[in-house]
C-alpha cells in the first residue's frame, strides 16, 4: 500500500517492499515447482514408451484468424457440393479444381482438399494422416433459445476463438 510522505508524494515503504518481495517469490517458486513437476512427467513418460517402428503422433495446429477451414477439406458429391456452393458463394472453389481424397469406407463422403494442399493429400491417400473435423466444447446442439435461458450449461469464452484453442 503506498502511503503519503509529508510532501504530499508517495513513499514506498521496507514494508510494502517486502509484501511485493515476498509475492514475486511465491509466484516464481510455483512456477518453478510447475515446470519441474511437467518435466519429471515427461521424463517418466519417455521412460515408458515401448520401442517399436509404428511412432504415431497427434499434430494440432491452430492457425489463429486466417484459415477458413470451409475451403480446405470441401465435400464433392453431388448434392453435398451443391450445398455447399450454394452456402459459399463466391467464396465456394471450383468443384473441379479439389483435389480428391481416397474413400477408406465404403458409403462416406466424396471430400476434397484444396487445390493447393496437394502434399497433405498424398500423406491422407498414404494413410499418413487423418482429418479431425467438426470438433469442439459443445456436448450438444444448441439452439438461441438454449443460450438464452440455459447459459451456464454452456462452456466459459463460447464465441472467444482464443479461449476455445
């Protein structure tokens, strides 16, 4: 707490410095004690995993602002197509310029990538990558009414980009 000296300005007391002193200490040692304790988990992680040739990884990757996620996986049947032009407008691509993706089951949607994700194509036809899609923090649907009168059933920072990474 700063307090006033007999100048009418303020001093910065032993005492107010030892309070800040001692909070910044706590702080770092907890931050400390954190890394330390992540790191130890790590250790014992790598200590754990079995020796083999199949090393799979899970790559997230947040382009945060500028990808539009609509025009890099772009369904190409018929009918999916045209409701998705028809949705995009003049943001929609070219059915013709997808580049398609190999069906792994039996009955699943015609998909395409964009024209210019020819790479990550031939590591999805490869089998060495898989799209996650459509994934987020709601368990269920929910309607404007549900917003309206159920917000605490909903998770905190929902329409917040940053917070939802």
């Amino acid at each position: 707490m700063m307090r006033e000296n007999h100048r009418g300005g303020s001093a910065y007391t032993r005492r107010d410095f030892l309070g800040e002193a001692s909070c910044a200490a706590l702080s770092g040692s907890a931050a400390f004690s954190s890394i330390l304790n992540l790191s130890l988990l790590g250790d014992l992680a790598a200590d754990e995993l079995p020796v083999g040739d199949d090393y799979r990884a899970l790559v997230c990757v947040f382009l945060s602002g500028g990808h539009d996620s609509f025009n890099m996986l772009v369904p190409r049947g018929s009918d999916e197509y045209q409701e998705y032009a028809e949705i995009r407008r003049g943001l929609s691509l070219s059915r013709d310029d997808l580049l398609p993706l190999s069906a792994t089951v039996e009955g699943q949607q015609e998909l395409g990538l964009h024209p210019e994700l020819s790479k990550t194509r031939d590591a999805f036809d490869s089998g060495d990558l898989a799209f996650v899609a459509n994934v987020g923090t709601l368990q269920q649907p929910v309607t404007k009414e549900n917003y309206q009168l159920s917000p605490q059933f909903l998770p905190d920072g929902l329409f917040s980009h940053s917070d939802q990474q």
